[in-house]
C-alpha cells in the first residue's frame, strides 16, 4: 500500500496541481483574469441567486386558457367548413371541453360529418415522441346533433406545446433584458423556472413575463353609442373593451381582427417627433403590411383600435391609407413602459397565460453579506479543524490538513469546471466536507496506532492501517453519497448546491485520503525512517478503553423510546414551526434603513395598506425583521403579487427589502410530497446497501438507529420551533447520511472482529469493537462539530435553522450508533449471546445429535 511507482506519483500529483490551478481563478476578480493569457483557466464558480442577488420565478401555464383558445378556434372552424360546404346549421356553442352544432336537414348529417373530419384527425405528436395523438373525438347523442370533445392526450399535447413555446418566448423576453446569464428551462410538464442572476428590478421581470402579449389591430365599432351597448347588449360580432387608464375608458370594438402581432417583425420603443412623447414603432411582414394597408383604404376617417391582452392601448383615428406595413402605438406610456412594450412585441405572444406560482426574490446586499458571512464562516472552521488536527495527531495532523487543503482546492475545481451554482447552503457542504473529510484520516491514523499497538513495526502500522481502513472508508462515505443523490433528486434550488457540494466533497475526500495522504505519509517513513508513530499534544480518548456499553442498552433502550414517544406527542399537539415552503405564503426580509426596526411599526403599516394574516418578528442583528404574510386563497395563487406589491409598497420609504420568497399552495404541497419521499427514499437506498454488504440485521439495525435519529431531531424542532423548510429537510437527510456513516464504520469493526473471535459472545464484542472504534468516533464527531460550530455562529440567520439541526444530529447520530445500532444486533440474534445457545448452534453446524 505505501509504494509509488514514478507515474502513479507523476498522476497523484498532476491532478492535485490541476484542482489547484482549476480552483485559483475564484481567488481573483474578473479585470484581474481578463489580463492573463488565455490558455491559463478562467472560469469560476457561479454565484447562486441568495449570493449575487436576483430573481427566482417558477411560472405555470394555464390549461384553461388552452382549453378556451381551443374552443374557439375549432368553434370558428366548423363555421368556416360548413359555410364552405353549404351545409346549413344553428345552434354553434362550445362550453367545457366541448363544442357542439345541430346540422338543420338530417340527411346533409353524412356531409357535415365528411367536412369536418379535419377536427378529428390525428396530429403527429412529436418526432422523438412518435405516433400521433387524437385531439377530439365525435359523436352524435341524437340525429342531426354532432358533438365534439377534447381529449385528454390532446389537452396533454397542446400543454406541451405550448410550454416549448412559452419557454421560447420567455426565454427572448429575459435575454432582452440585457442580464447575465439567464436560466431559462422546463420544469415538469406544464411550468417554466426562471433565474436572473444579479437582477435589480424583480417586479420588471415579473412584469414582463406575466404578460400574454397577444397583440392585435381591430376596428372601432361606430354602429351604436358604446354606453348603449354596456347598458344593453353590443351588436352581434363585437365587444365591449376597456383601456389601462384610470378609470378605464371603454371601446365598442370589432371582433374580426386585421392584423395579429404574428405578423410583427420588429418593435421599437421611440419618441415622437411632434409630440416627443415616448411611443413603440412597429414594422409588419409583407402578409401584415397588405392586410393592414387594405383595411386601412377601406376605413379612412374611422378609429381602429391597437388591443393588447384584451385592453385597448390606443384608438387612433385613420387619417389616410397606411401603405408602407409601419406605424407607431402611442399611448401615457413612459420611457420604460414603452420599450418593455416593445420587448414584448418583438419577443412574440404567449400562446397561454403564465402565472408567478413561486418566487424568491434576493437583493444584492444580502448576497454581499452571506458571502462575507460564508467566507468569515469557512476560515474560522478551517482554523479549528486545523488547530484540532495538529494537536491530536502532531505531524500526522499536518499532512491531514495538506490534503483537506488539496481536497478543498479539488471542489472547488470541480464546481468550477461543471459550471455548478454555489449557493450559501452550497458553502455550508464546503464546511461541513472540511469537518467530514477529516475522518478518514482519523480512520487510517487511529487504525495505524492500533497496529502499533498490536506489536507491528511502524512501516507494518501503516502499511495495514492504511490497507485495512479502505473498506471502512468506502462503506461509509457511499451511505452519505446516497443521502447527497437522493437530495439531487429530489430537492431544487439551493439544496439541490448543497447535494452537489456534499457528492463532490465525499467523492474528492476518498481521493486525497487513499493518495494524497497516503503518498505524503510514504514520502516521510521512506526519507525519516521513524522509529514511533507521532503523537498528538492530547488524546480525547485514552488509547485503550472498556466501557462496558452493552451492560446499559436496555436502559438506553427505554429512554431513547420515551423521548421518541414525547417528541411524536409533541409534533402531534404542538406542530413543527413550517416555514413556506410547506405552508404557502410570502416571507419578506427587510432592514431598517436608519437606526432599529421597529416590529410594532411595520405592524401597523401593513395593516393600513390590508395585508391580513402577518406575523412581524426580530430577525439577524437589530435592524433586521422577517414578515411572514398567510397564504391568500387556496386557489388563486396569482393574487399573492398584489399582496406582496402592497407590503413592499408600504414599507419602502424606510425599509430596504432585502429578500422576497413567495410560494403558492399548489407549491407548498408538492414540496411537503417530495420531502417525505426524499427521506423515505434516502432510507430505503442505505437500507438495501447495507443489507448487499452486511447481513439483513445489520440494514434493520441501522434503519432502526435512523428512524430514532430522525424522531429526537424532530422533536427537537419542536422544542425549539425552529423554522422547517426546505433547507431543515436536507439537514435531516444529511443526519441520515451522517449517522450511517458512523454506524456502518462501527458494523465494519463488528464484522471484523466476528471473523476474529468466533466464539466470542456477542454482547463481548459489541462492547469491544465500540470501544476500539470509540476515539475514532469522537474526534469525527468533534471536528464536523467544530466546524458546523462556525457556520452556526458566523454564518448568518439564513442557515442557523439548517445548521442548528445538523449540530443536534451530529449528536444524536454518535450516540446512537454507539448505544441503538449496535445492540439492536443482539435483539435480532446476530450471534448466540449464551454458552448454551453458542454450543447447539456449534452442534447444529456440524449436524450432531442434541443430548
């Protein structure tokens, strides 16, 4: 284990120096990078939004309004084809899903139904998804009378239509906006997530792609007074609209449209030149300019109205004939209002309406603190990881920290190098790796000094500690690289960075542990030749202990059940503190913009401009406050935007908001789902690993040991009602992780020592491999706890919930794995316990008679 030829150090070596080289460029701005040479690497990590502030928008279209355009379009197409067949009808209606239309002569039935078998037939569905789909279907429920209903494969194809459209044109939308590095892409089947990095204006966002957009050119109605038509009834083929002014100003508009914004090829947001007020210039294709030119000979001195989403922009009188396919919509717009105008006319319509169904807004000063606080959080944990490894280990504890600091330097890289998003739960994998990583050095330095201590010589120490550490390692960091998929999975956002963090950190730790350490280790026995092991400047743990653990378990037993059924008593009465994500609702961070906040202030500021259902409480430092604003319906997720706008409206003037998150009910519940699906399936993941690698009572034993972890970390919750979200499910997935990886570290000393003591009983031996592995035990627990330590303390309130848990469950997992995993082995009969039972177990094997 501990020779190196030539090139396995040359390879060792070059992808350390490369995760270093790789990771550098985060050290230094871009102007600085922008100078080097170009063959040296550039690319840094890219800050997710709660760091560089911007916008997180998940957007849901509207089926319905799929399903209505539909309607109509088929309605208006039966009227075409049996016009065109001159085969009479009455009685054209559509409501639902279904339109419907009586054929006047019984024996023209065939005929209408020949005509009309476009409506029909099948449409190709795709060319990777082959076949075709039905869209409707036909029948007759008494003669004469054809009914046409939509399917619901046809509503399914339309949805994803429309989504590969609508992401299109969100996607021009945004890119207009002239950001960086815009995300836009599919989620599910009939959403859209946006993420604007660094984006100033959030409302300017949601704004602009809120908006349909459906442009179209119709005429004024003059036939009737419009007062006449919204006291009475509009003539046939016409409809009352009214403009954006306040109050609205209402038109008698023609329902036949001359020309749609399909036929626009650019817009521009100018001045006019008479007026120099701000207006959008507007340029037709060859099809639109004829049409618009046409109708525009045919109706000089008439108005024809520009309609924007069913709301009249502007109603301009025809002087003259408008032949060049160009004009100008005018309008009370503003220099901003216009040119947004114009991003959405040239970026094109939505084919539905799309609605703000989760948003979480960050300003750009919050993301400048949690990067202060993250740095401040990661140098403060390093230098206790590295103080406490130097004093328990000596020199060992140096060349420890060479590879924690090659192993960070190789996250970093890697981050790098795959573009990967590091959020401020992303830092906090960092730290935690840094706290984590140290164990399997702990684990090959704590097996070394065994060796030692069994009589082998230094070189025969390390040679098997390093050999006989391998499987450990492997076991117990794939347990955590299960629990860190699943997150992947099954998460979003910002514990989707943590996951990929925490996979990278578990994959590179194994990696510097069984060649970087192991390298470094080799290189001094071979020039030093040492005649002991080095030391460490204390020991947490006497080298040799016997603590009789076994001798108590069924007391622990009865406790650890007692406080697992106080802490299901408490979640069943007292409730866990559910922040937004499961709850619904809006969460706004704000600071004081001079001096302290003032919660009774804000109070009643929000209850003058009717914001119900508010919760006003201290957050962070004293200028620092989080309102949480109640869900608004169960069933308008939209209306949320008017409740924020009023909230932030009402505090702007001495308040900085500093961060927005809003999540809809149909939101909330879907993540309420997918967290308990993510536990469940962490566990049965590590479940079915630890049965292929141990025996079915070790996979019980640990599930059992979980559950337990996952009970007290609960009432935990509880007790001190921290907030639950999205980021405290990663944190108990995390625990899940962190727990197993401790337990199946002691099951590894379990089935070691059953192959070395045979007949040994078990309870014996349960005791003997938790106290071999007991120094192993507390110093990876103290150095995670060191550094989760800093996060807790310097990392800001954000995180303190997610943190807060993790320090609890890096408790609560020690323990259990010493005082519930272990025993439970003995309930299942892992190994007879008695002398009797070992004897008629040893009499069975050999098939000899019982006496």
């Amino acid at each position: 284990m501990l020779y190196f030829s030539r090139w396995k150090t040359i390879g060792v070596w070059a992808v350390v120096l490369l995760g270093l080289l790789f990771a550098a460029p985060n050290l230094f701005s871009q102007s600085v990078l922008d100078k080097l040479p170009d063959w040296l690497p550039k690319k840094q990590m890219t800050l997710g939004l709660d760091l560089q502030g911007g916008s997180h928008i998940l957007l849901k279209i509207d089926q319905n309004d799929l399903i209505k355009d539909r309607l109509n379009t088929s309605r208006d197409e039966i009227r075409t084809l049996l016009r065109d067949a001159k085969i009479g009808y009455t009685g054209l209606s559509g409501s639902g899903r279904v339109v419907q239309v009586r054929i006047r002569d019984t024996n023209q039935v065939d005929a209408a139904k020949e005509a009309l078998k476009s409506l029909t037939a099948p449409v190709s569905s795709g060319l990777f998804s082959g076949g075709s789909v039905t869209e409707m279907t036909l029948d007759e429920p008494e003669p004469g009378l054809l009914r046409f209903t939509m399917t619901d494969a046809g509503i399914q194809y339309r949805t994803s239509t429309a989504l590969a459209q609508s992401i299109e044109v969100v996607g021009r939308r945004v890119n207009e906006l002239g950001t960086t590095e815009p995300i836009v892409q599919r989620q599910g089947n009939d959403r859209i997530l946006v993420q604007v990095p660094g984006l100033q204006d959030p409302k300017r966002l949601k704004d602009i792609l809120g908006q349909t957009a459906k442009l179209t050119f119709q005429m004024v109605d003059s036939s009737m007074p419009v007062q006449d038509a919204i006291n009475g009834r509009p003539p046939a083929g016409s409809t009352v609209m009214y403009s954006k002014d306040d109050p609205p100003v209402p038109y008698l508009i023609e329902n036949r449209v001359i020309v749609s914004g399909e036929n626009l090829v650019d817009a521009q947001a100018t001045f006019d030149s008479r007026t120099n007020e701000p207006v959008v210039s507007f340029r037709f294709d060859g099809k639109g300019a004829t049409r618009f030119g046409q109708a525009t000979q045919q109706n000089v001195g008439k108005l024809f109205a520009i309609i924007l989403d069913n709301h009249v922009i502007s109603a301009p009188q025809i002087r003259e004939p408008i032949l060049g396919g160009t004009g100008q919509i005018s309008g009370n717009f503003t220099p901003q209002s216009a040119n947004d105008l114009a991003v959405l006319l040239r970026a094109g319509a939505l084919p539905a309406t799309l609605t703000v169904i989760e948003e979480r807004t960050v300003g750009p000063g919050l993301g400048q603190d949690s990067i202060q606080a993250g740095k401040m959080s990661a140098i403060v944990g390093s230098v206790l990881v590295v103080a406490f490894m130097v004093g328990a280990y000596g020199f060992l504890g140096w060349l420890a920290n060479l590879a924690l600091l090659a192993n960070v330097a190789m996250i970093v890289a890697v981050l790098s190098l795959v573009g990967a998003t590091l959020t401020l739960p992303g830092i906090a994998g960092i730290v935690l790796t840094m706290g984590m990583a140290v164990d399997s050095n702990v684990l090959i330095y704590e097996r070394i000094r065994e060796e030692r201590r069994d009589g082998r010589s230094v070189l025969q120490a390390f040679d098997l500690g390093f050999q006989r550490a391998l499987a450990t390692i492997l076991d117990s960091n794939i347990t955590t690289l299960i629990a860190a998929a699943v997150l992947f999975f099954l998460g979003s956002g910002p514990v989707r960075g943590f996951a990929v963090t925490l996979a990278v950190g578990i994959l590179t730790t194994i990696f510097t542990a069984f060649t970087l350490t192991r390298w470094l280790s080799a290189e001094w026995l071979r020039r030093r030749r040492p005649k002991e092991v080095p030391k460490g400047y204390f020991r947490l743990v006497p080298e040799i202990t016997s603590i009789p653990f076994m001798r108590v378990r069924l007391q622990v037993f009865i406790v650890s059940i007692l406080l697992c059924v106080a802490s299901v008593g408490l979640l069943a009465t007292k409730g866990l503190n559910f922040g937004i994500d499961f709850t619904g609702g809006t969460l706004i961070e704000v600071r004081a913009k001079s001096g302290t906040v003032d919660v009774g202030d804000i109070r009643q500021r929000l209850s003058a401009a009717g914001v119900g259902e508010t919760q006003v409480q201290g957050f962070g430092d004293k200028s620092d406050a989080l309102i949480r604003i109640g869900a608004v319906t169960d069933t308008g997720e939209g209306e949320g935007d008017a409740v924020v706008k009023k909230a932030q409206d009402s505090l702007a003037s001495d308040y900085d908001i500093r961060r927005t998150e809003l999540v809809g009910p149909t939101v909330s519940g879907e993540l309420a789902w997918a967290a308990i699906i993510g536990v469940l399936a962490a566990m049965g993941g590590i479940l079915i690993y630890v049965w292929v690698r141990f025996e079915w009572q070790f996979a019980i034993g640990s599930i059992v040991a979980t559950i337990n972890d996952i009970t007290l970390t609960l009432g935990f919750l509880v007790v001190t009602q921290l907030q639950f979200d999205l980021s405290t499910v990663a944190a108990i997935l995390t625990i899940v992780g962190y727990s197993l990886n401790d337990t199946v570290v002691i099951y590894d000393r379990v089935r070691e020592n059953l192959r070395r003591f045979k007949k040994m009983p078990l309870g014996q031996l349960l005791d003997l491999s938790d106290n071999e592995m007991l120094a192993r035990t507390t110093m990876t627990s103290v150095t995670t706890f060191l550094a989760l330590l800093s996060l807790f303390l310097l990392g800001g309130e954000v995180i303190r919930s997610f943190v807060a848990s993790m320090l609890f469950g890096v408790f609560i997992g020690t323990f259990s794995s010493i005082f519930i995993a272990a025993p439970v082995l003995i309930l299942f009969h892992l190994r007879p316990t008695t002398q009797k039972e070992m004897v008629e177990q040893e009499r069975a094997a050999h098939q000899l008679p019982v006496k």
